[in-house]
C-alpha cells in the first residue's frame, strides 16, 4: 500500500471552514513549541496553505473524565486557530474501538474486553455507548468536527500491512502468533527515546513483571499483534493467526493512511508522549522511514483542588457532571461555555488547576466578555475614529501566532472590552466601518477562534425583545380577525421550538 500523500489531494479535502475570516495586520509568523525538539519552532507546512493534523482521540471502555475533556478543547482551539490564520485543515482524530492499551504496568489490557464483561454485554455495545456520549460531549462543549474520524476495526487491513512492512524490514519478530517490535534491532538506526527522552536501561529499571515476557526478546519490546486469548470478545484474522493489533499500530495505520507517511502535527495529551506516541514514532521509521510529524504537540494534565485527577483521591468527575451539578466537588452547575473558556484560561502546554473558586471567577469574566460583545452592537458611530482597530487587538492576533497563547489571548479581548466601554462614554469613537470591523474581529476571536457562544442569558434577553414585537404583530392581526397570518406565526413558531400561550392575561411564550 503506498501511503505517500501528494498535494494535489488536499484540493478534495472537505475543511470546516470559520463563518468569516477577520485578519488583524500582523507580520508575525505562526510559531508552534515542538514536543520533540524541546523548543518554539517557526511553523513551515509540508504544502504551503495546508495542515495536516493527527489528534489521537478517546478509547471508548468508559466516558472521557474531565482531563481528557481538557485535551479535546485544547486541540478544537488550536483547530480554530489555524483555520483563522487562513490554512486549510485536515484534521483527523481516531476512535480506539479495539480494547487493546497499555496498562500502568506496561500489559497490554482489553479494556474494551473488560468492560463489555463488567456490564455483560457485547463489545459492540460498549464501543456504540461511549462513542453516543463523547459525540454527545462534542456539541456540548462546542467542539468543531475533524475532517475525519477513523475508527481502528475498520483498519484493521491496513494495521496488517503496516505490520507486515515493519517485520519485511527486520524491526519485529512473530513468536506463538503475537508480532513484536524488536527495540533492539531499531537502535541499531534509530533513537528509540528521542521525542520522551526516555532512556532503554532507565526504562528497564523502571519495568514491573509484563505479560508475555517470556516470548519477548527483550523487555522493552511492544505488541504489534496479539495472539487471541478465549476469553477475547474482538478477534480479527492475520497472517499469524486470530488476534488483536496492539495499541500503538492503530494510530500509525490511520494517521498515515489520510495524511500520508509524513505529515504536519501530531497532538495528544502529555501522558501519551510516553510509550504511546514514543511507539509510534518507531513504527513510522520501522516501516517507512521516517517520523510521521513535524511538530509533535501535547496538551499537560488536569489537576483538581491541587492534586492529579484520580479516582482514588475521590477528584475525579466527569465533563457532564459539572454542567448538570451532579458532581459532589462542586457546590454548583457551570454552563459549558463557562467551563470551556476556563480550560482556555490556561496555556495547553501548562497544567491548570480546577477549583470552585477559578471557575466562579471564570464565569464573572464570562459574564463580562458577553457583555462587551452586546454593548458593542449597540454602539452609535461617529464621523471620526480616535483609534485604530488593528493596533488594538493586534495583541490577540500575536497570541495566536504565539504558540496558540489562549490566555493572551483573553487577556487581549478583555483589554478590547475597555475600549467598547470607552466608546459608550463618549471618551472614544469610531467610524461606522470601524465600528464594524471592530464588531467582526471581536465575534471572530471569541466565538469562531476561542469558541465561546453568547451566554443564555443574552440569547433570552435578544430573544425577548423580539418576541415581544412578534406578539404585538399576531395581536394586531388577531384583532383585524386576521387569523391566516395569526396561525402562521403560532406555526412558524411552533417549528422553531418557541410554544406560545393565550390567555386571558395575555400571550405568554416559552
């Protein structure tokens, strides 16, 4: 199978594109800081205009905690943010539907497996459950779709081929039905360790007894293919017999099947740099040579009240929990735009603490961000400008370029806000297409780039007031016993989901 990838392919990409692109003059390059360099890095697309993006997604045993709801957010944002620099986007994060991952021990689990016998049901139900509920998480925290959404059973084929050009080249072995990548062979041409720095001998010392250790050559080798156990619930067929593709061959066989052996970014959370991503970057190189990235990204780790999320420390909720008020850490629900511009509070890069206080302060900040926005629509122009748009959020449009700085971002707008407030008070003014522009740049950054929607509240207050003039105008036609156009607006509305009441006290609507 050839996985080289040529340019003429992105003209047939199907990109999600921002309502309207708003550009700040900024001369500044976009610069990304690359995982495996250790360093910021201008950033130079392999084709010029294009990005090809690689997330790894979520392994659907469970619902995604919180943590991993972090990660999502953060890669949805830097989505948006290269959208809004003008680049086209491929941007594909996986499905793990296959139960095998690494353990904390370093054994490979079914945990797909695992779960279906724990609920007794089918694999097939575990895996269609938790994907409802994380595309259901999706629209709730309001993250754009990616390009593409691959699943691992359904490349199961080429995980295969994948494998079989790793053993043609002498990076692995087939012992007992299960394939193994052999570390040893691979430092023989490769630095194995180069993105986590991990070292082999340090590794060893660190290795609790594996599963299987027996048929390894050596204890840092990793399951390509597993041979099948009775008790699996997912069996494919391969050339060595029934089982299961390792944890690491999946995201290597999808990321280079829709954006070739060597594409752009890589992202995931820190705690998949090692060994996942780490593996990864072995299998490109044992079967094509190569690293599949350029710039490796990683999102850090979500603490809460101070300590690491974990279940045994009884701070572990999930995304779901905080907006319904369930989740016992909190004496209140937040919206999900509130908890989204929280996460956005933080540099991706840096670990964020989540606290009652922080997202209390986080929702007055909300609250006064929406507002600004309102109060800037409803600003009278003036025949003269007294500042320049550009200069004002070209702080915004540097924060972007630098490193996807989310939180100077912010800062910026709120600073924006002062201005909206000024010219209010008549100490400021701008021209009609100023005021525009302005207007545009400021929807652009906080609702296409940081994906903030305008808070409830506003939309009810907006909604109000034009309600109100659609129940004056029915009353009018009711009155003149024009009940044609009177049911045509109970109708239409009724469509839009908007009920209305009469009563003897009036019209009521909901």
């Amino acid at each position: 199978m050839e996985f080289a990838i040529e340019l003429s392919l992105f003209v047939g990409f199907s990109y999600l594109c921002i309502n309207q692109i708003i550009h700040v003059k900024s001369d500044q390059a976009l610069v990304i800081y690359n995982s495996l360099s250790g360093k910021k890095e201008t950033f130079i697309p392999l084709h010029e205009g294009h990005v090809g993006m690689y997330v790894c997604g979520p392994t659907l045993y469970s619902e995604p905690h919180m943590g991993n709801m972090r990660t999502f957010i953060n890669f949805d944002f830097i989505y948006r943010c290269l959208l809004h620099l003008g680049f086209k986007v491929k941007y594909v994060r996986n499905i793990t539907d296959a139960g095998h991952i690494t353990n904390s021990a370093g054994q490979e689990v079914d945990s797909i497996g695992s779960a279906a016998r724990l609920e007794q049901v089918q694999s097939l139900e575990i895996v269609y459950k938790y994907n409802v509920k994380f595309q259901a998480l999706q629209q709730l925290y309001n993250l754009l779709p990616p390009s593409i959404e691959p699943t691992a059973t359904a490349h199961i084929q080429e995980q295969i081929e994948v494998i079989e050009q790793i053993i043609e080249n002498g990076f692995a072995y087939v012992v007992n039905g299960s394939v193994y990548f052999d570390v040893k062979a691979y430092m023989q041409h490769h630095n194995y360790g180069a993105l986590s720095g991990r070292k082999v001998d340090e590794l060893e010392q660190e290795t609790r007894s594996l599963n299987a250790q027996d048929e390894k050559r050596f204890f840092a080798d990793f399951a390509l293919w597993k041979k099948a156990n009775p008790e699996d619930m997912q069996v494919w067929r391969s050339p060595w017999g029934n089982g299961n593709p390792g944890w690491h061959i999946e995201c290597t066989a999808m990321s280079t099947k829709y954006l070739g052996k060597q594409f752009d970014i890589h992202g995931g959370g820190l705690d998949l740099k090692f060994p996942h991503h780490e593996d990864e970057i072995a299998q490109n190189c044992g079967s094509f040579g190569c690293n599949p990235a350029r710039y490796w990204m990683h999102a850090n780790m979500l603490n809460v009240n101070g300590q690491k999320m974990s279940k045994s420390f009884g701070n572990y909720f999930l995304p779901k929990e905080i907006i319904d008020g369930t989740s016992t850490l909190f004496t209140k629900p937040y919206p999900a735009a509130v908890v989204r511009f929280f996460m956005l509070q933080a540099h991706y890069r840096s670990t964020l603490d989540i606290t009652e206080e922080a997202l209390n302060a986080s929702e007055k900040g909300f609250e006064r961000l929406m507002e600004g926005l309102s109060l800037l629509e409803k600003l009278t122009p003036s025949s003269s400008s007294s500042f320049e748009v550009d200069k004002v959020l070209s702080a915004a449009e540097a924060a972007i370029c630098d490193d996807f700085n989310a939180p100077i971002l912010i800062a910026s707008l709120f600073d924006a806000v002062k201005y909206i407030h000024a010219i209010n008070e008549g100490k400021e003014q701008l021209t009609q297409e100023d005021l525009l522009r302005f207007n545009q740049a400021m929807k652009a950054f906080v609702q296409d780039v940081l994906g903030i929607e305008p808070s409830k509240k506003e939309e009810n207050h907006r909604l109000s007031g034009v309600m109100d003039m659609v129940i004056t105008l029915r009353q009018q036609a009711r009155e003149q016993k024009d009940w044609t156009t009177s049911d045509m607006i109970r109708d239409g509305l009724t469509k839009a989901g908007i009920q209305m009441k009469d009563s003897k006290d009036g019209t009521t609507w909901s």
